[in-house]
C-alpha cells in the first residue's frame, strides 16, 4: 500500500494537470518502510511528450539529494496519462528503474484524474491500494 499525504496528493494531481496537455512526471520522497511519500518532487518531462515522460536527470539528482538531506529516500516516481487508463504502458514497464519504487500513474482521460499505484519487478506489474492521508 502507498501512502500520501494530502499536500503530496494535491501536489502531484495539480502538477499533472498543468501539465497538459503533456504528460507530467515528477519524484515521491517518504519513507520506505512505511511507503508514505511526504514529498513530492514535480518535475520537467524533458520527452515534452504526450505519450511518453522522461524525469529530468539533474532534478532527479537534486530531489535525491534533498531527500537524504532530510533522512528520506525517493521511493517512487508519478506521471500523467493523457489519453489512456491508469496503467503502465508497456513503455513504462520496460523503463521502470527500480523494483522497490512505487510507480504512480495519473489518468487524465476522463473528467476527473484516476490515480493508481504499482510495483514493477522484472516486467510484472502488480496494483497496490493508495492511500491519501490527511498527515
């Protein structure tokens, strides 16, 4: 189960959104033995692609840091679909970096966003609840 607190949530479904109509991507940080991500990271889809979300390498490296600083780790990523369910693509299955992260797909197809989360180990993907907190 992944955990999220509100701002975290709000943060990242409204990153999304300005994002379109782009897919937008962006860096949960939390805790990994509680998977509660208590920071979100937004950043820049440098594949400025539609169908496809590549997280800015240097951001990524700047939300490392900042995570450790703060005795965190990044323990997953989030984007947006703009078109289609939420659920990886085989693009984003092939291109999952690490089977402990939690990979969060935000589906802006229908009127209101549909927020899913994942596992991907060696290609299989497996849903977990996601739970928004108010802390």
């Amino acid at each position: 189960m992944l955990r999220l607190t509100r701002p975290v949530y709000e943060r990242m479904v409204g990153h999304c959104l300005d994002g379109l109509p782009l897919e937008a991507c962006g860096l949960l940080g939390g805790e990994p033995s509680t998977a509660k991500a208590t920071l979100c990271y937004p950043t820049d889809n440098v594949a400025a692609s539609a169908r496809l979300y590549t997280v800015d390498p240097r951001q990524h490296l700047l939300a490392d840091r900042d995570a450790e600083a703060r005795g965190l780790e990044i323990i997953g990523v989030f984007h947006s679909h703009t078109h289609t369910e939420a659920f990886p693509s085989p693009t984003d299955v092939a291109q999952a970096p690490d089977p402990s992260w939690h990979y969060v797909v935000v589906s802006l197809r229908d009127l209101g966003p549909v927020t899913r989360s994942f596992l991907i180990v060696d290609g299989k993907v497996s849903e977990e609840p996601v739970v928004v907190e108010d802390r």
